[in-house]
C-alpha cells in the first residue's frame, strides 16, 4: 500500500493512480455524478466482485475499512470515523458510495484492487480535489 509515500515508487501504485488520473482527463468516470449524489434514490445493487471487505490505504495516511453488500449498502470504519452508506451508481468497473456523513467516494476497480477517491463532503463532488486510495481485499473476507 502506499500510505505516507512508502510505496510510491512500486510500480503497480504509480500505474493505478497514473491510469486514474489520465482517464479523468480524457472523460469523466460517472456522467452526472453530481447528480447521482444528489438524488436520494436507495442503494443500488452492486456486482459480487464488489461484495466483501476491503482496507483502504489513502496517500493522507489514513485507513479504513470499508464492508460492501449485495444490495448496496456499505459501512466504512476509520479510527476517527464510522458510518453507513449506500451504492448510488455502479457501472463500467466504476462504483460511487454516498455515505450518511456527507462524504462520497468513487472505486475504480482495476485488476483485483480498486483505486478510491474520497471527497470529505458531497458538495465536493466530482469536481474537488479527492484524497486518493488505494483498497484491497481484506485477508479472509470474501472474493
């Protein structure tokens, strides 16, 4: 993982973020995704490659834990931090949470790991800068 800049020289890490970054040039990951956020609709359901546990490592140095269901909700732990969310869209590897403390985050899944981008607040969405993570599969949760 590369939280605090230990692992940035790995090459798998600079290929994640580098493949993150271009793609966002090009064109956005989500279309609307301002408005998929602002919608409250309920969760929606996310492919079984999703549904798990996974640690996030963000490049600030936090982690957190984050668990994804079937159905769509998610709950995410941090030392600092506990709350429940929901799947507001899903589609082409991209999966955007909405969690019930005002913050969003955006999972790119790319080989068995996902990129994240975390906003801090909903209204930072899409266009602020996210704090970047990376996540994987917790040891001995489901694949």
């Amino acid at each position: 993982m590369f939280a605090g800049g230990r692992d940035n020289h790995l090459p798998e890490v600079k290929a994640l973020l580098a493949f993150v970054a271009a793609k966002q040039k090009v064109g956005p990951l989500c279309g609307g995704a301002a408005a998929i956020v602002a919608k409250n609709r309920g969760a929606q359901p996310i492919d079984d490659a999703w549904i798990g546990q996974w640690t996030v490592e963000f490049a600030n140095g936090v982690v957190e834990t984050c668990d994804l269901v079937k159905e769509g909700t998610a709950n995410v732990t941090e030392p600092k931090r506990r709350s429940p969310g929901k799947v507001r869209d899903s589609m082409n590897g991209v999966v955007v949470l909405a969690f019930d403390d005002d913050r969003v985050e955006r999972w790119t899944k790319i080989g068995h790991r996902m990129v994240v981008e975390h906003w801090a607040s909903s209204d930072q969405f899409p266009g602020g800068a996210p704090v970047l993570g990376i996540a994987e599969r917790t040891a001995g949760a489901k694949k």
